[in-house]
C-alpha cells in the first residue's frame, strides 16, 4: 500500500509564509501528477495546486504569484510554498498523487490532511 504523510501546517499572521510538505512511502513503483487540495469550514474541497511527472504547474486563480508547488521525485516529496498568506487561505490541506504500486495498480491516494490557520 502507499502511505502519505504530510507536514509543515500551522498558525501564521497575514502575510506570512508556511512550506507545507508531503512524503511518499510503501510499495510505489511510479508518481504521475502530485498535488494539493484545501477544504476550509463549511466548504467544498478545491485544487489549490497540481504538478505533473513532466514538472508542469497548475494553480488555482486565488493563489496564483503566491504559492508555488514543486516535487522531489527522489524522495517521492512534493512541496507547496505559501506565502503572503492571507486569511481566507485558512484551511485543512491535503496532498494527493496518483500512483501506480508495485503489483501496477495505478490508484489516487490522499494525506491525512494538515491545518493551516492564518490570523488577520
């Protein structure tokens, strides 16, 4: 199986920067595209940021010259830099991949989510 495990959320006041990352482990043969989702109180889960196996970069509008996401496929990392966060980036992050295991099963797995809280 393949485990996520992410780290690096907190409470940080506007305008402030967090690196939230996002290690890999267990029975992984290959990583297509890795990204990162955001559920804030009372709403639906969104793409914040994805990255493909290529190095290619999608982001939401709402983040865009602010976040940066970027993996390190050695390690089976991927990271997202926050910063000049503002408030309504508060919010349960969780990274996601698409991965293919050993046995070739090609499934989505999700972390178990980290909070990041940023104070006005």
């Amino acid at each position: 199986q393949v485990q996520l495990v992410e780290s690096g959320g907190g409470l940080v006041q506007a305008g402030g920067s967090l690196r939230l990352s996002c290690v890999a482990s267990g029975s992984i043969f290959s990583i297509n595209a890795m990204g990162w989702f955001r559920q804030a109180p009372g709403k639906q889960r969104e793409l914040v940021a994805i990255i493909n196996s290529g190095g290619s970069t999608r982001y939401v509008d709402s983040v865009k010259g602010r976040f940066t996401i970027s993996r390190d496929n050695a390690k089976n990392t991927v990271y997202l830099q926050m910063n000049s966060l503002k408030s309504e980036d508060t919010g349960v992050y969780y990274c996601q991949i698409g991965a293919r295991t050993a046995a070739m099963a090609f499934s989505d797995y999700w972390g178990q989510g980290t909070q990041v809280t940023v104070s006005s």
